[in-house]
C-alpha cells in the first residue's frame, strides 16, 4: 500500500499533467504539493526523489520519468507526458 496517495511517483506525475504543478519542478515544489495533499516524506527521500528519477544509472527499480535541466529543475519526459 503506498504512502502518499496513489504513491508518490504516481502523484507527482498526476498533478504535472493536470496542470497543479508547473514545469519545470524542483525538489521544493514536489515538498510543497505533497504537505499541500497531507503527506509529508522525509527530507531525505524528498531531496532525492527527483535526481533518482532521472538518473538512468540509479537503479533498475526506478522508472525514469524525469529529465534534470539544471539548475535542480526537472521536466516530465516526453513519453510520460501521453
């Protein structure tokens, strides 16, 4: 059972293509929605969530979502966005 809602990648996602969150997205914008929605991940998981996501050399078990575009900033892969 996830934490955050539906889970915190499916969350995100959500609110990108429905216009609650803007792109590009940085660390303190997904911290600001989830606290918004009354979920509150740790620091930790927060600061990396994002980079974990975009990083094709992190792990197997992440599905790579995001593209980093500096700067912290992250933009939902094209593919995703359908």
């Amino acid at each position: 059972m996830p934490k955050y809602g539906r889970g915190m990648k499916v969350e995100i996602v959500d609110a990108i293509k429905k216009g609650k969150l803007k792109q590009p997205i940085n660390t303190r914008d997904v911290e600001q929605f989830m606290n918004n929605n009354g979920w509150y991940p740790r620091k930790n998981f927060l600061n990396v969530f994002l980079a974990n996501h975009s990083n094709p050399g992190h792990s197997k078990t992440y599905e790579k979502i995001f593209k980093s575009i500096g700067n912290g900033k992250y933009v939902l892969l094209e593919e995703i966005k359908d």
